[in-house]
C-alpha cells in the first residue's frame, strides 16, 4: 500500500509554504467570523447579507441581474437564491423582472435595504479597519494587493471582481 511519503511525485508544502498558506486560510475565515458576529450583534445582519447589499448599492440603479449577483459573490447559485429570498422577505431587496429576458431577473437594493446598509456599514468598516488595514503599512497594503492580485489573476477571477 503506498502512502503519501512513497509517492515521488508528490511534493509536500515547505513548513514555509504551509504556513503562509494555512496562515491565508485561517485569517479569512477568523476575519470572516469576527465580522460577521460584529454585523450580527450590531445590526441584525450577517456578513454575506451585507455583501450583496453593498454590491446592489454600488451597482447601476442599485440593481443586479442575479446571474451577475451571484458571479460577484462567494455564494453558489443556490446559496444566492436562498440569501435573496431571505433579503427579500427582510423587504432589504426586491426582484425585478427584466424586461428584455423574460427568464431573467434582477435584485434591487429597496430604502429599507439601503437604511440597513447604511447603519451597517459604519461597523464594517471600522471591524475592516481594526482587525485588518491598521496592522499594515502603506507598502505592506500595497504589496499584500499585489499579491491578491496575482493570485485572482491565476484562479481567472481577476483583480476587479
């Protein structure tokens, strides 16, 4: 029987790159979690519900076609359609049939959705900075971009997503 060690080919990760890599996993998902308690406590709103609210706020006409939506967002479709039905019976959003697709839909931020993102954004921002940007430099933001970067460029999400 062959194990992991008996497998040439294989080239397990440096003490290096496994932190580096570990370190990557486990500052998202510790950030994630902070914040989305941070937003919860605060506002009644989780982490990825605000994420889709700030995209149709920053949208044209603060309006998304779900498709679009659900590219932008670290959802799968589903998990999207789950989320938006929730926002939509919150009255955060609502569904609008476009017009030139009768099979397509868009979300669009609703003033009670834009209230909410407003009051939240405030705590976002300020657990963003406190947990995350305040521990680097300039520089270090500017190379941990770059970085970012190179990486979204390997995967195909790009820098602009």
């Amino acid at each position: 029987m062959a194990t992991i060690g008996d497998t040439p080919e294989l080239r397990l990760l440096s003490p290096q790159e496994l932190r580096a890599w570990r370190g990557m996993l486990r500052a998202q998902a510790a950030l994630a979690k902070a914040l989305d308690a941070q937003l919860e406590a605060a506002h009644g709103l989780q982490l990825s519900s605000y994420e889709v609210l700030m995209y149709l706020a920053d949208a044209e006409d603060e309006r998304m076609r779900m498709c679009d939506l659900a590219s932008s967002i670290l959802l799968s479709r589903s998990g999207l359609t789950r989320l938006v039905d929730r926002l939509q019976r919150e009255g955060l959003l609502e569904r609008v049939a476009c017009s030139d697709d009768a099979r397509g839909a868009f979300a669009k931020l609703t003033p009670a959705g834009r209230e909410k993102l407003r009051a939240a954004r405030a705590t976002h921002l300020a657990g963003v900075r406190a947990m995350f940007l305040d521990l680097f430099t300039p520089a270090e933001l500017d190379q941990l971009g770059d970085c970012w970067d190179r990486v979204l460029a390997k995967t195909g999400w790009g820098c602009c997503r």
